[in-house]
C-alpha cells in the first residue's frame, strides 16, 4: 500500500499567512481619516523589486545567514583595505 503526499500550493500558503513575504502602507483615505493607511502584504514579485518602506519579513535563519555572508568576508578583506564589505544598503 502507498500513500500520496501533496505538496502544499502557494495559494495555500498565501491564504495561510498573506503577509509571509511582509507588507507595504499604502494610503486609503476613509470619510472619518483622510491619512488612513492600509497595511497591504507583498507579493514575491514586490519582496524581488523593493520599494522604500516596505517592510520584509526575515526569518531567524535568513538573519543567521546573512551574518554568516556578511562576516567572513568582512574578516578576511577589510583588514587589507581593498575592500568594503556592506551587508543590507540601498546603493543607489
């Protein structure tokens, strides 16, 4: 006897928790507050293509990552002044 796994959707997913990628403010002015803002979640596309103000969720391990990514080139090129290590900068 076998048994089927199904792997979940992302509609299931998106319906569990619409705000896992995070969330943008968008204004929505009602007729009692005319500075109302709506919190609205991300979709994936918005979390690839940022805009200022969203807010991006992280996990505990994306944070232990990007520390990790962060630190050891940090160590081993900054010390010899040939490179800047940034982690988490808006370049622009």
């Amino acid at each position: 006897m076998t048994t089927a796994t199904t792997k979940p959707s992302l509609a299931t997913d998106a319906n569990a928790d619409p705000f896992r990628y995070g969330w943008r403010l968008v204004p929505r002015p009602t007729p009692n507050n005319p500075y109302y803002l709506e919190r609205v979640p991300l979709t994936l596309d918005d979390a690839l293509h940022r805009e200022v103000g969203d807010f991006i969720v992280h996990s505990d391990r994306h944070e232990t990552d990007c520390m990790d990514l962060t630190a050891v080139p940090h160590a081993r090129l900054e010390p010899s002044r040939r490179a800047i290590v940034l982690s988490n900068v808006r370049i622009a």
